[in-house]
C-alpha cells in the first residue's frame, strides 16, 4: 500500500528530498501561493505550526504557480515574501504542479486518496490534505477552510 513515504519531492535548490523524513508524524501538505487572495492562510498554517510541532506536527508547504500564476516568484523570493509577511518557518519545497499531465505524483496520489468537489482535481490554492502518522490520508480540505477550522482535527491525531 502506497504512503506519503513513497514519495521524493524536490526541495528549493532542487535536490531529491525524501518524504520518509516525516515518518511518524501528522502532516498537513498544502499547495500554496503568494499572490492569491487566500494567502493570509499562511499566517493560520503558522498558528497551527508553532501549536502543535512539538507534538510532531508539520505543514508541508508547495508553492504553486498553476492558478493565475499567482506565485511567479524564485524559491528565494517565496521565501522572502513568506518570511517578511507571515513569519513562516515549516518546511518549503520547489514549486509543484498539482493538476494536469504535469501533476506531481505526490498529488496524483492525494487527489486519488481523497476526491474534492471537482473529483480528482485540485480547485485552487490552499487545498488542504491531513495525513496520519502512519503515511494516510485522513481528510481533504477545501482552499476555503482556514487552518483554524483544523484544530480539531489535527488534535485527534496528535
């Protein structure tokens, strides 16, 4: 059975990084952007990290630039952006896509995990997926849903 642990996923200077680095912790893998009106979730993703990652929680964070390209920027420039106005310090990864032949097999694999309203497809930034300490996904989330509204569920897997 495949888990978030079989998957290698490029880190900002573009080298392999290996998802097994997470094992036995609760994820929330986000695809994101610094350009959208939904970034001021990253000010939430941080709440929910500086809450819960001594528990051994983290937010995955995968820049996108699929949606309007509202993340042209460098890794560098994500960073600084990310840095300067939320005060993020989770893991960062190099840009991802999330849908279309390109898609990442990381999300080819959550968008089969867990359908959203539009089926196998990511509908836009912020789309939120819960794994479990064993590699599962538990729940998707809608780009609407605020990071506050998955306390809850985050505590359960804690």
């Amino acid at each position: 059975m495949t888990t978030l642990y079989d998957f290698t996923v490029k880190s900002q200077d573009e080298t392999d990084f290996s998802l097994r680095h997470f094992t036995d912790k609760v994820l929330l893998v986000v695809n994101t952007a610094t350009g959208c009106g939904l970034t001021p979730q990253y000010e939430g993703l941080q709440a929910l990290y500086d809450q819960f990652q001594d528990k051994g929680f983290e937010v995955l964070d995968f820049p996108c630039n699929q949606f309007k390209q509202q993340s042209p920027g460098t890794a560098e420039e994500i960073n600084t952006f990310c840095s300067l106005n939320y005060n993020t310090t989770f893991p960062r990864f190099a840009k991802i896509e999330v849908n279309g032949t390109a898609a990442h097999p990381l999300y080819q694999w959550l968008k089969t995990e867990k359908k959203g309203t539009l089926g196998k497809v990511i509908e836009w930034n912020f789309t939120k997926f819960l794994i479990d300490r064993e590699g599962n996904v538990v729940k998707r989330f809608a780009p609407t849903t605020t990071p506050e509204k998955l306390i809850a569920e985050i505590e359960k897997l804690l």
